[in-house]
C-alpha cells in the first residue's frame, strides 16, 4: 500500500509540472524588462554547476513577472538586453522575444 501512495505523488507531481508548464506556453503579452539579476553557480550545497540569469519584467497590463534562463542561453537569445527594452511573449513560446 506505501508503494502505491509514493507511485500516485510522482504521477501527481509530474501533471503539475506538465499542466504548469502548458500554462505558461499559452499565455501571450507584451512588457518592458525592469531589472536583470545574474545569479552565479555558486550554491549553498555545490550542485549548481550553470550560471542562471533572472529577467524581471512589467506587462503593458501592470502585472509583474520574471522568468530565470540560463546564462549561455540568454546571451544567445536575448544579445544587448538592458532594463527598458520591450519583450513579447506569443502563444507556443517557451521564452518572450526582444521586440524590435
């Protein structure tokens, strides 16, 4: 009987993730980068081995956000991106583009 309460929480937890995950593809906006925080490797336990950078964000709607990127892949997405620059954000995306 444990077995099957421990198989059931990782089928739950993998669904959340996955349904999360789902959520944030399909929502769609347009905002202003506001801050951009690099965070270095370096963790409390030594397992964080990549630098990750956090993009904090405000929607033409006035909501807040961020979305945490790894550092080699921000710089091949997002070159020369500074607080003010605009980002939109389409349905399907994983990540918002640098709007032009």
């Amino acid at each position: 009987m444990h077995v099957f309460f421990v198989i059931f929480a990782i089928i739950a937890a993998v669904a959340a993730i996955a349904l999360h995950h789902s959520y944030k593809k399909q929502t769609t906006w347009r905002g202003t980068v506001t801050r951009i925080v690099e965070k270095p490797a370096a963790g409390i336990d030594g397992l964080d081995t990549k630098d990750y950078v956090d993009v904090h964000y405000e929607t033409d709607e006035g909501k807040r956000g961020k979305f945490r990127i790894f550092r080699k892949k921000f710089e091949v997405l997002y070159p020369n991106l500074k607080a003010g620059d605009r980002l939109v954000k389409e349905t399907g995306e994983v990540f918002p583009r640098k709007d032009a």
